[in-house]
C-alpha cells in the first residue's frame, strides 16, 4: 500500500511492483543484491528476508499492520538488514527459505518471514504476524542474536546442512524400474480414494484446481478406456466453471477455492493458472465437443486479450485479490445492483446465480451456479437458445457495470514460465476450437519471447519494459520449450522447435547434474544462494524437473536424439515408486509414464495439404503422440529427411520410434490408423 508522503527506501529502484509496493514504507527494505549481503557481514546484524507476492492478501495485511508502522519500523532498522524479495522474481530464493521454514516445523505461507545469520542461514521464521505477536518476535530475535550467538549459529548450520541436502537421496529416488499398467493404475486409485464425487476436485478445503492431476486423468481415460475418471474430471471442470472461481462476468480463473463447493475464491487472478486451466479445458472440449467447456476457453481468450496482455504481445503476471482495501470488492454484487440486470425475469436468473437478499458470502453476492444448466432449462421450461442468449446479454451487462469500478492492483511484469504455459494454453485451444483469436495471440506472444525474454539461447526469468531482466530458471526454460513445441505442431513452422533445441542444449549445459540425473532450479551461474534445489513435487504448477524431462522426451523423438529420450526416461522411471505413494503430487510425471508407457506415435505428414492436415488431426484429443511435417521437401528435421512424395498428394505417415507404418493420404485414414494402434497395445 503506496504512501506517497513518506520518504522511499531503497526500493523505490526496483522494478518489481511487489517491491514498488513496499518502497514507502518506514522500515528500510533493501533488495536481495550483493550489496545489501555485504552490508549485513560488515554491520554483523541478522538479517529479515521477508518474501511475498504483489496479489498477496495477508502480504497487504500484514504490511499496513507492522510494515507502515513507525514503531515497528524503528525495531527492524535498529537491530536488522531488512530484505524485502518478490518470490516471483527469486522463486529460487523462497523455495530456499521455504523448505528452512517446514525444517523448523512450521508451516509454510505467504508473507514469508525468515531471519538468517549475515551469512544467509536461516535461524527462524514463520508467515504472517500481527503486530504484536511481530513486535515480540523482533526483541526475541535482537536479544538471542546478542547474547546467544552461539546457539544461533549452531541452528543456522543445522538448517543449512539440510538445505544442502540431495534432494534425490532425501526421498530415496533410486534406480529406474520399468514403468508398467500396474504402476500407473495403482497412481490412479490413489488418486480416486481422495475425489469429491459431489463437487469435483479433490474432497478438501481449501480447493485448487491441480490441472496436472485432470491432465493425467484425461490420459489414463485415453489409455484405458476407464469412464470414471473421465467422469470424475468433466464433474471438476463443470463445476470449477459454475462457481466463484471462474469469473462468471468476465472470463479467467482465480487461484482457489476456500470451500469445497468452488463458491468463494481467494480472488487473485494468477496467469499460470490460466494457462493450465485453458490446456486442461481445451483438452476437455476436444474429448466431449461440449459448448460449456467452449464458452469457458473462448470468454478465459478474452479476459487475457482485454486484461493482461502487454502492447508488445507480453502477459502480465497476475491481478491482485483487493481492491479499495478490501478483498473481493471488484468481483462481487450487491442484490440491488443485480435486480436491473436480471430484470424482467428477475426471480429466474436470481435463482440461477444463487443470489440472496443478506448475500451469499460475507454480506456480499458470488455469482455461483448450483444447478447444472440443462436440469435448470428442464425444471424451468425456458428455450434452450433463448436462455443461452440472456445469459450472454446479462454477462455483458455486468461486466460494463463492473468497468466502471476502481480495479485490482494489475502486477505488470511479465515471467518467461507463465508466459509459457498461457502461450501453450493457447496453442491447445486453437488445436481444439480452430479459435483464430488464440493462435494470433500466441504468435505474438512467440515473438515477445523470443525478442524481450531469449538472448544468446539464455531464457530471462522476467522482463519488464525498463526494468533489468533477471536470470532464468529452469521453469522458464521448461514451459517456454513446451509452449514453442505446441506451436511447431500447431503451425509446422520448424523454427520453433530449433529455438527449443537450442534452449533445451543451454539448460543441459547449465541446470543439468550428471551425477544424479535430473536438473537443477538454478542455474550453474547463481552465486548469492546458500543451495542448489532439485524441484521434483508437482503441485499448483508441474514440478520444473518433470516439465523439462517432458521437454527432453518430446525433442528427442522430434530429432531422433536417443540419448535425450532415455534420460527423460530415465528421469521418470526412477519416480515409479513416489507416483504410487505420493500420486497427487506426481501427476505430471505420472502424465510421462503414460508417454513412456506408449505407444508414443510421430505423425508426420508430408505435401501440399501438410498444414491443413494437421489443423484437422490436431481437433481430436490424441496425447501420446507428436506432430510435424512440411508442405515440401525438408532437411532441417530428422523426422521429414527421404520423404519425397511419389505424386502431388498429400501423405500421412503414422510412426513409433522412427519405424513409420504404410502412408495414407487422408485424415480418418489417419485417425483409424492411430487409434488401432493404440487399440493394439
């Protein structure tokens, strides 16, 4: 929260808009450089790193609470080197502290407060504090740190010992297995043990979407012919898309749910989440052709395009939860504001919406849908295009209406891994729906990357116009790779796929360790952290190691580079018994082991018609198989080289492991061909 009238710490030369945020406040927050590092060696003072984000509620609370606070600011200056880091510009950072936090057996959480010797070992933390509570904190810390140093000392080698720790060898990932029906079946049950079969999702509170776990049910449905888990995953996405985490009014998703009905979200909107979930939907359409699942993916293309698109075909990171201090305000409705709206049938769509006198959360209205429309077109007798119709004209009045209102704080930078997964969110939806308004946002979106975010096959994590870039991570890398192979398929433009060669060469070069096998989160040039981390659990997004290991596969059938398809493998083969045990938090490598599994197919076609083609293969859901192909001789892909057509006709050769079967010259010639194979395996 900006007060202006205050004089500006250090901060105020940030280009972050979380450190901006921050930049006013009395306590004198430096950033994490090595500046600020030196100083607290040289003034042997212990050091805060506090760790947030720009749409953070508790951040803000917690903020106006102590951070403006004269007095507490008197105690941090005092007796402290205070750091203030955004986690999406250094997720490197707060994965550090983070796992220090849970070692001290506290939970983990945003703002993340840690103190740390000047030497950067973390000694305590916690997440939020109230004032008090904070001020307390403080006189404990400045207290031991004078007259207990030694203890402190020992505990911070003690934490950071752990932090050092091989990941690999904490959990005991040992030597490949091969990975059979058994392994992938035994992670499905797992799985289906934890579904709430009333309102989808998983039966918890709070409820976040996961996509990778729908993702890899999607592909074990394909696989297995099992209807439940399809069924179970269309119940999520059906209801996700009736409640107050997607934005009935405006289109996108917000972060999570804090009940278990998808009524009341914690209102931040978040760009990765939003790429996933239009992947996962577009997948979804594909499977059923349903119009919900449409309206959901085209109206989610709109908020990116009105909302969080920069003029140089970038996208923002994230809206903030608040607004005029309050969380929520922006997206919720009073009864009154609705009645005009809704009239002259305003018991019908008051009914529909679940909208209440009193408000149906916190004296305030969520527009939540209860009934799934075709039961409320049925118990209603209403004309199914006449509804669909007035609901399009009521969405559009509301968001005019909510125009006019102050907006949530917009955090304009733009980070290399969540454009990645918008631009291949994207891509799955042109696949799926032929939306042309998706694939010229992608395209841009291709070439913002490639001109703002990529020097030299080095990816930058984040970018923002005048500010300094920051080094990538090995997400950055991972999800631009995948979002660029998504093109390559979607358009046949192999410049794509030689540019994710290329970066894939570089985070061999730089995140890779030989030794272990899988890669690193930072890069090898990194030197103001007390760990390297090996990031292996999925979660709200994929894990980096198992999104690039999918990376790895994909190129290595696209160029025939074995050695890249068995480290993949490899990768994934030494999770087998984690993807049983831990199978929510390993969907996307349980997602890989289904490639792996196979048969993974090369589609490769060849011609005059090569593009147009593979526009059609592309409408239906297919996910263990690549795609390419020219609509002329071409030399510059191993999978296109000796393949001349003996006549002008287009030819479609369906391959696994390079040994391709008799080529067709039509699209369900194709498709029959594709789904037998699987058929016999």
């Amino acid at each position: 929260m900006l007060n202006m009238s205050h004089p500006t710490n250090a901060l105020i030369h940030e280009s972050s808009p979380y450190l901006q945020q921050h930049a006013y406040n009395p306590v004198n927050w430096r950033p994490w450089n090595e500046e600020t590092l030196q100083l607290a060696l040289k003034e042997d003072k212990p050091i805060i790193i506090s760790i947030g984000y720009s749409s953070c509620h508790w951040c803000h609370v917690m903020e106006k609470q102590s951070f403006e606070d004269a007095e507490v600011a008197e105690w941090m200056n005092k007796h402290f080197i205070n750091i203030k880091v955004d986690r999406e510009e250094r997720p490197d950072l707060d994965q550090i502290y983070m796992d220090a936090v849970q070692a001290m057996n506290i939970r983990g959480g945003w703002p993340l407060n840690v103190f740390l010797t000047p030497d950067k070992k973390p000694f305590y933390g916690g997440t939020y504090f109230p004032k008090d509570h904070w001020i307390h904190i403080l006189d404990q810390v400045s207290t031991a740190f004078k007259n207990h140093r030694e203890d402190i000392e020992k505990s911070a080698d003690g934490f950071s010992m752990s932090l050092q720790a091989s990941e690999i060898l904490k959990y005991g990932i040992d030597l490949p297995k091969p990975i059979d029906a058994s392994i992938i079946q035994e992670a499905y049950e797992r799985l289906d043990r934890q579904f709430d079969k009333t309102w989808g999702g998983l039966d918890k509170v709070p409820k976040f979407p996961m996509p990778s776990i729908w993702q890899f049910l999607l592909g074990y449905y394909y696989s297995s012919h099992h209807q439940p888990a399809l069924d179970h995953t269309l119940l999520t996405l059906r209801r996700i898309a009736m409640g107050g985490l997607y934005d009935q009014a405006g289109g996108g998703f917000a972060r999570y749910s804090t009940d278990g009905e998808w009524l009341a979200p914690h209102f931040e909107k978040m760009l990765y989440d939003n790429g996933q979930l239009l992947s996962l939907y577009s997948h979804a359409y594909q499977l059923t052709q349903d119009a919900n699942f449409k309206e959901v993916a085209d109206r989610t293309v709109e908020w990116l395009s009105r909302e969080m698109t920069t003029d140089e075909g970038g996208f923002y990171s994230a809206l903030d939860a608040d607004s005029e201090g309050e969380e929520g305000k922006f997206y919720v409705w009073s009864f009154n504001e609705l009645i005009p709206v809704f009239s002259p049938e305003a018991d019908l769509w008051l009914d529909y919406f679940s909208i209440e006198g009193e408000g149906n959360w916190e004296e305030h209205n969520i527009l939540f849908r209860q009934q799934f429309d075709e039961a409320f077109i049925q118990e209603h007798s209403i004309d199914t295009a006449y509804f669909y119709k007035r609901r399009s004209e009521i969405y559009d009045k509301l968001l005019t209406l909510r125009t006019a209102r102050p907006r949530p704080f917009l955090d304009d930078k733009q980070i290399a891994s969540w454009n990645g997964l918008m631009l291949k969110g994207l891509v799955d939806w042109y696949k799926a729906s032929g939306s042309e308004k998706a694939l010229q946002l992608a395209i841009q979106n291709a070439h913002f990357i490639q001109q703002h975010l990529i020097e030299k096959d080095h990816v930058f994590h984040s970018y923002k116009k005048g500010g300094k870039k920051k080094t990538g991570f090995l997400d950055d890398y991972a999800y631009v790779i995948n979002g660029f192979v998504a093109l390559h398929e979607a358009t046949l433009q192999t410049q794509w796929l030689h540019l994710s060669k290329d970066l894939m060469n570089t985070a061999l070069n730089e995140f890779y360790d030989e030794a272990e096998g899988y890669f690193f989160y930072s890069s090898a040039v990194s030197t103001d952290l007390i760990a390297r981390k090996k990031e292996i659990f999925d979660n709200v997004i994929p894990s980096s190691n198992s999104a690039i290991a999918k990376s790895l596969f994909l190129l290595g059938h696209f160029y025939l580079y074995d050695e890249w398809v068995q480290a993949a493998t490899a990768m994934c083969q030494r999770m087998t018994h984690m993807i049983k045990t831990e199978s929510s938090y390993l969907t996307n490598w349980a997602d890989l082991a289904l490639w792996i599994k196979g048969p993974f197919l090369e589609v490769v076609i060849m011609g005059p018609k090569a593009l147009s083609y593979a526009i059609e293969i592309n409408r239906s859901f297919l996910p263990f198989k690549l795609i390419t192909g020219s609509e002329s001789a071409d030399s510059s892909l191993p999978l296109l080289e000796n393949r001349t057509n003996p006549d002008e006709n287009t030819y479609i050769y369906i391959c696994n492991n390079a040994a391709c079967l008799r080529p067709v010259a039509t699209v369900t010639e194709a498709l029959i061909l594709i789904q037998s194979h699987y058929e016999k395996n």
